[in-house]
C-alpha cells in the first residue's frame, strides 16, 4: 500500500491542500494521512472545518511570539518522529513556509522523498520576500517531485538544474480550493461584511508580510486615509491574525468610517468577499492568483513577485509600499475604465481548477 504523508501547518497552505487531501484520500488502495504543524492555529482549524479535513497528527507547535527558529525546530522534532514510527513512501508539502521547508528538511533526514507542490517561483533575491524566498528554494533542493503551477515557475527549475523528467505544470490548487466555496448567493455572517453595500465600489486590503512590518505597515495605513479621503470607496481591512499587526491598524485607521476593520474573515468568507468586490490591494502571495480567478484586479505592495505570470498576463500590478505609489495606484485604477477592464478581464495564467486531479494522477502513475 502506497502510504502519502501531506504535511501544512498555516491557513495559505491548509487551503492549497484541501483539494489534494481530498483527491488523494479518495483512492481507495493508498494510506493518505494528513499531518499539521498549527503554524498557524485558529485559522488552519478553519480552514480543516470548511473542506472537513480530519488530520491524522497534530504537531500543535504554535506559541505566542514564537520566532522563524522555533517554528523550524518544533516542525523537524515533530515531524522525525511521525516519519520514523509510520516511514511514509512520500511527503508532500506545500509552497515556501516554515512548515513546509522544515517537514521537507526532516523527510530528507529520513531518506524520504519530497514532493513540492507549487514548486518554481523565484524572485531575484533570496532576502525578499523573507524568509518564504529562501524556503522554498531550499525545498526545491530537497524535492524528489515537483508540481509546478506554470511552465514559467517549471522553467526556472530547469535553470537551476532539475531533471525535467521531474517536473510537471499543474495549475495551482488554491483555483480548484476557490471555484469550491464561491456561492453566487452567499449569506456574509460577519455583520461587518453583511453591513456592506455592495452597489458602491469596495476595496479589499491585507498586510501582512514581515517586510511590510514597522514603517511600511504605516505607511500603508496612511495611503488607505488618503484614499478614503479621495474617494467614495468602501475600504474593508481584513486584518491578520498576528497582534502587532492588528495593534497598528486599530491606531491609525479606527475612526475612519469608511475604512471597516475586521479580523482575517474564514476562507469562504474571505473568498465571497473577493468575489464581490471592486479591487484587491495586498501584499499577498496566494491572492495574487485567487483574485484573478474571480476577474478583480490586483494591485500588489511589494516591489517585486515570484509570480511573474500574473504581471505579464495583466491581472496585477506592483506598487510598492510607499504610500504615494499606493495612493496613485488605487485612485488611477478606479478613475481609468479601460485599464480596469484590462486588468478584470485577462485570462488567469494559474489553471482551470483540476490541478489537485492532475497531481494524484500523476503519483498514482508513478507509484503504481
């Protein structure tokens, strides 16, 4: 019997996976556990309770203020020890987190084969993003299998020297996870979001990565006062779950009443409310996929992405994190009807929703 070990531990990675973890416990013949770290704690447990995933090990590593270094070392002290009592024929794990780097580092330990879902995307510095860049390159250096989103990501694998008889283009999981749970007629149960009028233009926002932290987060939180200050829009802060985060947007952004915060919202929440939407403005790796798939444009803070595709496809933009640029980039998008329609209307470069049935049929072909 082949025995798969799929391995998350925060809600981006719970939710790429929860198509996978379906298709593949749905063959019959293979022992398919599904093994989480709780990186990420409350907001993976959602994700498991939307898509009824039951995981067969909990690692439970989360602690307040926990660091990169203690995520790492909890995920390998864990994760040697499911590996060594059960010996899984293959670990999948997914993207560029801490999760996922450490769980391949311990099935390399173990001379277990890694297979990398969203295998590929680069950036041209290792420090940025940080610490997701060097992750997942490092994961690609341990990785038997690799699922590739697209053929640019699989391309950069070929550049790096990987055998291309080990390298498929899927798609990306996080459209099948998408088309799954958007309801055309969808009940919002956070009564901030059902108090929302959606005949007038909204704007959707997340911040959260750690080169936004400190002064960039400030700045952004200014451009979304001048924003509101220049226009009708319904700004909608879906805010992380991380405190200091939080603390900083509730300072700077609480009494404007036309900027809503709310606590990251559950994945069918949060993708209903994409669905609805006007326009997207994150820094954000997986919504840079996600939202084209509903048509809503994209503007991202970040100077540079891994996901290339979506800039050359036209369904994002960059625009830093300084809040000029920020502010120039909302107000030109909402004022300019045909680069808005441009941007809502391009072709999604990241898949058609069945890449989670393309990778379990390919390891079914390969482990027969």
């Amino acid at each position: 019997m082949f025995k798969l070990a799929l391995v998350f531990g925060t809600r981006p990675e719970a939710i790429k996976m929860a198509p996978l973890v379906k298709a593949c416990r749905g063959v019959g013949h293979w022992d398919t556990r599904v093994i989480i770290t709780g990186q990420h704690r409350e907001m993976v447990d959602q994700v498991l309770e939307l898509f009824g995933i039951e995981p067969d090990y909990d690692l439970d590593i989360m602690s307040h203020g926990q660091t990169l270094t203690d995520i790492s070392q909890r995920t390998l002290r864990g994760m040697a020890g499911i590996l060594r009592e059960w010996r899984p024929d293959l670990v999948l794990v997914h993207g560029d987190t801490n999760t996922a780097f450490a769980a391949a580092l311990a099935a390399f330990y173990e001379r277990i084969p890694v297979g990398h879902v969203e295998a590929g995307l680069r950036t041209p510095s290792v420090q940025s993003p940080f610490p997701e860049e060097a992750n997942r390159r490092l994961i690609d250096v341990l990785a038997t299998w690799y699922f590739a989103p697209t053929e640019r990501a699989a391309e950069n694998l070929r550049r790096e020297g990987v055998d291309p008889q080990r390298i498929f283009v899927t798609g990306n999981t996080v459209i099948d996870a998408l088309l799954a749970v958007v309801e055309e007629d969808y009940q919002f149960k956070t009564p901030e979001l059902r108090g929302l009028d959606f005949s007038r233009p909204i704007l959707v926002v997340t911040a959260h990565r750690r080169e936004n932290w400190g002064e960039p987060l400030v700045g952004i939180c200014q451009a979304l006062l001048a924003i509101s200050a220049a226009s009708d829009l319904q700004i909608v802060v879906a805010m992380h779950k991380n405190p200091d985060i939080q603390a900083v947007m509730e300072e700077l952004l609480g009494a404007d009443e036309q900027i809503i915060l709310v606590d990251a919202p559950g994945y069918q929440e949060f993708a209903n409310l994409l669905a609805r939407c006007t326009l997207l403005l994150t820094d954000s790796g997986g919504l840079q996929e996600e939202a084209p798939a509903l048509h809503k444009p994209v503007l991202v803070m970040r100077e540079v992405t891994e996901r290339p595709e979506a800039l050359e496809a036209g369904t994002v933009r960059l625009v830093g994190s300084a809040k000029d640029s920020i502010v120039q980039g909302v107000l030109e998008l909402l004022s300019d009807s045909e680069l808005y329609a441009r941007m809502s209307s391009a072709p999604n470069p990241y898949g058609d929703g069945r890449a989670a049935l393309r990778i379990c049929g390919i390891l079914q072909e390969k482990y027969k």
